[in-house]
C-alpha cells in the first residue's frame, strides 16, 4: 500500500457536493466574532462561545471566521473533541490545537514552554518526556493548566492567535475543566477563545450544561446563539446551492420540510438532485440522512460504516487494516464516499471523518449490535497488531474503548487498567476515574485467570502494598477502589469518592477475622476524613480517630505515618495546643521511620507552625525556613507552597506583617511559576490580610478581587471575602461588609468550623452591629466569643474582636438602651484582656488599646493611658490603629486642656491616614473632634482658642437641652411635657438639632452628642 499521506493526499481535491458556496445570513455573528478579533489584535484576550443545534450553521460560521482571521495575519489552531464510541479522549482539542501551533510556530512555542516541556508533555507528547508524576499532588491538574494558559499567554504576546475548540458536547471531563480555567484566567495576549457545542444535546443532566451556567455567570465571555434560518436565509441558500434562483414553490417545500436547519436543507436538495424526491422520504431523521449513504456503491458504505465506529477521526493506515479491502479499492471506495460529501479528509492528511457528525451517528445507529461488536473488535485486533496506527497519547484510551464496545472482557479489563494509569500520568484524573468504574463493571466478567494476571498499579497515596511483592500478587478489587476513591478526590468528585470508599470499608467489615485488613481500613477511613471535610459534612475528625484506633499496636507503615500527618494537620487548624504538637513529633518520627521524606517534611512544617503558636518562636520558624529550603532544592513544589502558606501566616501572627508579604510575594511567584491554583490562593489570601495590617488598603483590595473570580477552594476564598468585609467597615460600607460577610459564612460553611476563621467573622459581625448602633448584638457576639475561647495562637483573631467590642461600650456611654447589663459586658471584656496572650509587641499594643478603651467605657479619659498606646503602636506596623489611637489621645488631650497644639498635631496625623485609607468613619470623627476644638486639620500654626459655646455646634441653651433628653431615648411629647413647650415645638427643635449635627436620625444625634461630649461642662482651655 501507499503511505497514509499520500492516501489522503490524492482524495483532497475530490469535487464535492451540496455545500452551499454562499455563505447565508449570520451577519451579526459574524460580526461579533471579527470585533473580538480586533480587540484581541489590540492585545485583549477574547472568550466566546457559540451554541446552536445540529446542522444549523456553526461549522460554517466558524469557517468564515477562521478565513477572516488568517487574512489579518492571525495564526489559527483547530481543535475538536473527539468521540471513540461513547467516550471522550482527554483533552484532545486543546492536544490537537497544540500540535497545529507546534507546526506553524515550533520555534516560539519552544521557548514560550521552555523549562516546562516535561509538564506540557502531558497535552504535546512532541514536547518531549513526561516529567515525573507525584501522585500524591492534588494540585497536579492545576499546575497543568496554569502552565498551558500561560504557555498560550507567552505564544501570543507578539501575535494574534485564534483557538477554536469545536464539538464540546463531547468533551471529557478534564477539556471541559481545562477550558473553564483558561475562561478564568486568561488576562492577557492577543488571543480569540472559540468554543463551539450541539445546544440541543444538552439535556438537564449533561455534563456540559453546569459549565455552561458557570461561564455564563463570567462577564468576560460572549455567548453566541445560532438560531435556524428564515424563509428568506434559506431562499439564498438554495440559490447559492442551485446556482440559480429557486421557484417559490420549492423554497416552501424545502423551508417546511428542514424549519430552517441549514444542514437539512442541503441533504434535501441533494436528495431531490440524485432521484430521490423529497415526499418519497419518511419523517424520521435518520432516514433523512442514511439516504445518500446509502445511495454509495457497497464497498464505500461498508467503509462508512467502518469510520462510524472508529470515532470521531480515523488515521488511514488503521482504517485500511480494520476494512481489509485492496488498497485500490479502499481508494475507490473513499473517492465516492468523500465525492458525496459524505466523508472528508482531515485537514492533516492523516485519516478520514464525516463531514458532518450527524450522518456519522445516524449510520452508526443503524448498525446491528454484533456488526458494532465485530468491528470494534477489529479495531482493537488491529492497534494491538501495529500500536503506531494511531498516535501514542491516544493509543492506550482508544485501545481501552475498542475493546470494551467489543463486549470482551478479558482483553477489555487489562485494557482499561493500563489506559486508567496513562490517563493518571497526564493528570486527567475524571478520565481515570471513568475508566477505573469501567474496570469495576468489568471485574465479575473477566475470567479468573485474567485477573491473577493483573498486578498493582500507582499506589494511591500511601495505600499499602499488601505486605507482599506487588510483582507477584495480584491486583484486589479492594485496590480497584482505593485508586478509584483516590482518583474521584482528586478530580472534585467527592460524592463518588465517598460512595467508593463506603464500599470498600462494607467489604472490609465483611471479611472474616482472619482475613481483616486494619491497614488499609486505616487508609480508607483517613481517606474519608479528606472527603467529608471537603463536601462540608464535618470536620472529619472522628473518621481520623477511627483510622488511628485501627493501627494501634501495628508496626510502623507509611499508612501510620500518614495518619499521624493528617491528624496533626487537623490539630493545627482546629484545635492547636500541646496534644497537636505531639500528634506532630510523632508523625515526624514515623516519616523518618518508613523512610518518607515527602511526608517527613510535610511533618515538620505542621510542626514547626505549632511550635511558634506554642511559644517556641525562634525554633518553629527554623524549622519551617528549613523545610521551606529542602522541599525548593527536592522540586517538592505542593510543599514547598504549603511552606510559604504557613510561614506567611506565623509571620502575620507575630506582628512581621512586611515579612509576611515578603514571603506571600516569594509564594506567589512559585505557585504561579508551577500552577498551583488552590495554594496561590491561600498565599493571596494571607498576604492581604498582612497588606490590610501595613495599610496598603488597595493592595489588599485587589488581592481579595483576584481570589473571588479565581477558581481556588472555597476557604480561601471566604477568608478574601471576610477581608473585604472588614475593609469595608473600616470605611463606613455596612451594606457591602454585610453582603460580603454573608458570602464569606457560605463559603466557610458551617460543618467544620476552624478558629482562624469563626472568630474574625464574629469580629466582623460585632463591627458591623457596634457602628449600627446595636450594642446588645456586640454583647451577644462577644459572650459568644468568649464561650467558644480563644485557643493557642489565636490571638491574631482575638485581639481585634476584643478591641471592637472595648470601643463599642465606650461609644455607648450614657446611651440609656445600653445601660442594662453594661457592667457585665465590661467585666468579661476585662476578664478576656486579662487572660489573651500577647506574644509580640504588636499584640501588647493591642492589650493597651483595648483597656484604653475600657477606660473610656467607664467614663475615664487618662492622657497617660493613651500616650502609652501611641507609642506602643508607633514601634510596630500598624497605621489605622495608630491613626485611632491618635484621635483617641487627642480627645484626652482637649479634655484635660492646655496641650492644644500636641492635640492639633495628632489629629492631622490621624486625619492625613484616615484620608489616604479611605476610612470615611474615622476621618468623620477626626474632622467632627478638630471643629470642636476649633483646630486646623490643614496647617500647623496654633488655632484661635474656642470660646463660649464654640464646641456645641451652634446649638442654642434650648436646643442642647432637648438633646439631652433626645440621648435619654424622650419622645417629643415627653420632651414637651419636661420643658413645658408644646409638641410642636418640640419637634422643631430636634429637625434643628439633625439638621446642625449633619445626622439623619435621634439615635445617630444621641451617639454624635456621647461621643462628642456635647452633654457635658466644657473642660477647661477647650
């Protein structure tokens, strides 16, 4: 025979038919696609998606498009998901899109994945090996993708480049995720996205339909809908066909009979051009388009048949061993085949598919099911005969499939667990998911003799190896489960993996003593630990102690070692303190027992972050400095991530908030550099909580933005919302900070609660209800806090909650709603001062804030008090509370009298923060205070000293006498009855009261009056 190239070559230029030359209607379409590619050309990046159903247009709007690309100069990659029976292959539009880019520009695409080949390898095998596979790396998949979206990002920093992926009602799992986070992130390059689907494929339960509704909820995507033609569309249609103008008469029959479907129109005319007249045909779709197949001479039919069967594309070389004709007649057959427009030649010149997908499966509907078998089989005989008929990342899987739709399960049941393994190594794990069920399904059928023969395959992590030689033992279904427990994790499915391990711990139950297997139940239970935690259903701790009562008394494993890590880990969340710190020593040890250095470093990092929550500061952070060195030099890049998280956070705790962002920056860099979404995340997410400590408000802000339109978990996202919550009340935005902390709460969920983040979203809660005015709220919150307590190293979150609540009982001085159960609330503030550790001097000025304004609460204003904070807040790095502690002091200052510039010069301190913050609230009481005072917020020199009355807002004798009454919680008729003044009047004078407060209600003007002392004997000098 010729070779495959050759073969195809000579059927490229074979006339075809029914292709309308005149492209119909779609103006708008069209247009929208051309505008994103001038807006891409203009260097931003460009998502749209277009739908329609079967045969309406969409290849052909695509066609045009494309034409209209590459005449700009744009450099366009096709890629289609590719269906083999019912199966998708692995990112297969974003491979094939990738091999066209490496021919077109091999040189760029070389240097734009230099240093990645190994990764990138997994989606462009030319791109060289695949680089080791760490199975135990949940973040593998994200890495994989972060890498191709920048490696797209790279190629087209210089140039225009179109990517087209077509078909997506049949992409696998893992393109459909590939392609929502390259919808996510893609923010730079001059690059076109193009996705098209078969709208009217997806019923309520397919997988793309979620995808979908998650795209549409991102602004930076365009759907395109593609509706059927008019009367009129089709008219032009069949005059473009026809070459001539059609009679009315035929564009009604014609119009009726297809409702406008442009496809269905063309196998019309076809139909009625070789004989067949459109009323000879029957309703039925399928009849519809079988009637041109079967119109081919016998031998271009079989072959049809044939290619239905193999997939979407069929190479040449196997479609010739699979057919088993002569070559001469395998050519004939194709050139009337493809002369029908019924196949075409890929555009490659590597094999042959239909030219349209409908026909495809209309004939492949039509085979009966032992021919499907028969040929299925064929299939698999002849790759197995010759694997290079087909390329090698597409072998494995398509091997897989033509066994299984061979109904053969002792070839089908190997083939599935070898393809599970090559789908493992490039990370698609929803593939390998699939086909691990599919093995599942099989097991029973396949002969006994065929399963003995199978040995273990890649570990799921730390499962262990049966106590025996793996290259001798066979294969257990209970290993099927582990792996497919695992793999269902790892790709998001936590509902399968739960269902999946639930079987295997029932299996387990039911095993005979003697047959009992308490390492892997240990293994299976820690495993469900991780799952429930994740869907929300608890914090996974009884199943962690289950795994720990399961191998007691065993001899070390790297399943007790394991254990140890995960319950350490757990400890270090959600309970830190001395057992946790123990549970980590231990776990070190049995690491460095079973000789796991992974895990062993996965270890001393949770151990060193609990030493220093401990206590042992300078130690703990050695610790972690050294794992963060090893796991970097051992290319550990998930641990080295996890190293950065802690560090950062620890740092955050013990007041290093600019060592802190340091060390998030250097997390950043590594995390986007190696893809790691969901530990870029937790990184941003601590780094803006030490940029909100230094008062880089902005940068913080924009951290936050990033992680809520990011793809990470829900935690990190919660902890940015819960930041932009606590922004927005430091700058007067209740509204946004009770959205925001209504969204943070559904992101942590309520099943496993962890103190790092209950106690600041109580903090935010009690702040929001403190500037609303609800004092007995912030009471209720703050005995709710200190019931739950405040745990070791959580004082970074307890110290600012006891803070808002401090200042919120001085705010409400004299407020008669707030005088029930006052000296309550003030003593167990105290008492939760008192007992609160103050490890650093940040959180020792903290302290000193906190009993200033208890002070305050009990009507006492020490200068002395409030200098000391000022200057404990003047050695750290924490310009708001400074900025509160000024006006605080400043207040004192005019109260006492006499240190009028000192107290000028404070508040213009405070001011020019609160100003440059943004924090409206602050800056309000700044300006109130200072006009009080009558003192300059713009200049330095002295301001003339207030005299009688200047401190009371122009109010009258008359008026701060029915203020005074207003703050007791009086009614105007009350008021009226007390100062023997008619209702009216009464009335008129709180409308003039508001009015020079600049508030909008009594209760505001009450809190302005305390908080400003309107109510009181002028102190002297002020």
């Amino acid at each position: 025979m010729g070779s495959t190239t050759d073969a195809c070559a000579m059927l490229h230029d074979v006339e075809t038919r029914s292709v309308s030359p005149v492209f119909v209607g779609r103006a708008g379409e069209l247009t929208a696609l051309t505008d994103a590619l001038a807006r891409a050309h203009a260097g931003e990046p460009q998502a749209l998606l277009v739908g329609g159903e079967a045969g309406v247009g969409k290849t052909r709007l695509i066609e045009e498009f494309v034409d209209a690309a590459c005449d700009g100069g744009a450099f366009v990659a096709l890629g289609g998901c590719v269906e083999i029976g019912a199966d998708g292959l692995p990112f297969a539009p974003f491979s094939t899109a990738l091999r066209s880019l490496s021919r077109r520009l091999p040189g760029e695409l070389a240097a734009a994945a230099e240093g990645q080949e190994g990764e990138l390898a997994r989606l462009l095998p030319e791109l060289g090996d695949v680089g080791n596979h760490d199975a135990s790396n949940e973040e593998s998949t994200a890495r994989l993708f972060e890498l191709t979206v920048r490696l797209l990002e790279r190629l087209a920093a210089d140039r225009t480049i179109v990517l087209v992926l077509e078909d997506l009602h049949w992409a696998d799992a893992s393109t459909r995720h590939l392609l929502a986070y390259l919808f996510r992130t893609l923010r730079r390059g001059r690059i076109v996205v193009v996705a098209t689907y078969r709208a009217d494929d997806i019923h309520r339960r397919h997988p793309l339909r979620p995808l979908l509704a998650e795209l549409d909820r991102l602004r930076t995507i365009r759907r395109i809908e593609l509706s059927r033609f008019t009367r009129a569309e089709v008219r032009r249609q069949l005059t473009g066909i026809l070459a001539a103008e059609p009679d009315a008469a035929l564009v009604d029959e014609i119009f009726d009979r297809s409702d406008g479907n442009a496809f269905f129109v063309e196998e019309l005319v076809v139909s009625r051009e070789t004989g067949c007249a459109p009323g000879s045909l029957t309703d039925s779709l399928r009849d519809l388009l079988l009637v041109r197949v079967e119109a081919l001479p016998e031998d271009a039919q079989r072959v049809a048949r044939i290619v239905a069967e193999g997939g979407s594309t069929v190479e040449y070389a196997l479609l010739a061993a699979v057919a088993r004709l002569s070559e001469d007649d395998l050519i004939e057959a194709l050139r009337a085949a493809v002369g029908a427009n019924i196949l075409l030649a890929v555009p490659d010149g590597d094999g042959y598919r239909f030219r349209h997908s409908l026909v495809r499966e209309a004939v492949s509907d039509d085979l009966l099911p032992g021919e499907r078998s028969r040929l299925n089989r064929r299939y698999a005989e002849a790759l197995e005969a010759d694997p290079s008929l087909v390329r090698a990342d597409e072998r494995a899987t398509r091997l897989a499939t033509y066994w299984y739709h061979a109904h053969a399960p002792a070839q089908a049941l190997p083939a599935v667990l070898r393809a599970s393994v090559e789908t493992r190594k490039r990370y698609a794990y929803a593939e390998q998911l699939r086909l691990l069920e599919r093995a599942m399904e099989l097991w029973d059928e396949a002969p006994a003799e065929v399963r003995d023969s199978l040995r273990p395959m890649d570990y799921a992590e730390a499962y262990p190896p049966c106590g025996c030689d793996p290259e001798t033992t066979p294969l257990r279904y209970l290993d099927l489960l582990a792996e497919a427990a695992y793999a269902a994790r790892l790709c998001g499915e936590r509902e399968r993996a739960l269902k999946t391990g639930k079987m295997a711990l029932r299996l387990l139950e039911g095993e005979d003593d003697t047959d009992r297997d308490p390492l892997r139940a240990a293994w299976f239970w820690t495993e469900r630990s991780r799952i429930v935690s994740g869907l929300g259903r608890s914090d996974g701790w009884a199943e962690i102690a289950t795994a720990q009562e399961l191998v007691k008394g065993l001899p070390p494993s790297g399943v007790h070692a394991r254990i140890l890590v995960v319950a350490a880990g757990w400890g270090m969340l959600h309970q830190p303190g001395p057992e946790s710190l123990a549970a980590a020593e231990r776990a070190v040890e049995y690491s460095r027992l079973v000789k796991n250095e992974g895990m062993e470093l996965s270890a001393r990092l949770t151990l060193g972050t609990l030493q220093v929550s401990a206590g042992d500061r300078e130690a703990g952070l050695a610790t972690m400095y050294e794992v963060r060195d090893r796991t970097r030099a051992l290319g550990l890049h998930h641990e080295s991530a996890r190293a950065h998280i802690n560090l950062s956070h620890v740092l955050e705790n013990l007041g290093r908030s600019q060592e802190a962002v340091d060390v998030a920056e250097e997390g950043i860099r590594l995390t986007r550099d190696h893809g790691l979404l969901d530990s870029q995340g937790w990184v941003r997410a601590n780094q803006a909580e030490s940029q909100l400590s230094l008062g880089l408000w902005d940068e913080a802000q924009r951290n936050c933005e990033w992680l809520e339109q990011s793809g990470t978990r829900s935690k990190p996202r919660g902890s940015a919302t819960l930041r932009l919550a606590q922004l927005a009340v430091a700058r007067g935005e209740l509204d946004v900070a009770e959205s925001r902390l209504a969204a943070a709460r559904e992101h942590f969920g309520e099943a496993d609660p962890m103190p790092q983040y209950t106690v600041p979203t109580k903090q935010v809660e009690l702040s929001i209800a403190a500037a609303a005015g609800r004092i007995q709220d912030v009471r209720a919150l703050l005995t709710a806090a200190a019931e739950s307590g405040f745990p070791p190293g959580t004082h970074r979150e307890g110290w600012p909650l006891l803070l808002a609540a401090a200042t919120a009982e001085a705010d409400a001085l004299g407020l008669p709603a707030a005088a029930e159960g006052r000296e309550e609330s003030i003593a167990l503030l105290r008492r939760c001062v008192r007992g609160l550790a103050t490890p650093a001097p940040v959180w020792v000025a903290y302290s000193l804030h906190a009993s200033a304004e208890l002070d305050r609460a009990e009507g006492r204003r020490p200068v002395e008090r409030w200098a000391e904070t000022v200057a404990a807040y003047e050695q750290v790095e924490r310009p708001y509370p400074l900025a509160l502690a000024r006006h605080r002091l400043a207040d004192a200052l005019l109260a006492e009298g006499g240190r009028r510039e000192e107290a000028a010069a404070l508040l213009r301190e405070a001011h020019a923060v609160a100003v440059r913050l943004g924090a409206h609230p602050l800056r309000e009481d700044v300006e109130l205070l200072a006009a009080r005072a009558r003192l300059s917020l713009t200049t330095p020199d002295s301001a003339p000293e207030p005299g009688p009355g200047d401190d009371t807002f122009g109010l009258t004798p008359r008026e701060q006498d029915v203020l005074r009454l207003v703050a007791a919680g009086r009614t105007n008729r009350q008021i009226a009855e007390e100062l023997f003044i008619s209702p009216k009047t009464a009335s008129v004078h709180v409308s003039n009261i508001l009015a020079k407060l600049g508030v909008s209600g009594r209760g505001e003007a009450a809190a302005l009056a305390h908080r400003l002392r309107l109510l009181e004997p002028t102190p002297q000098g002020v």
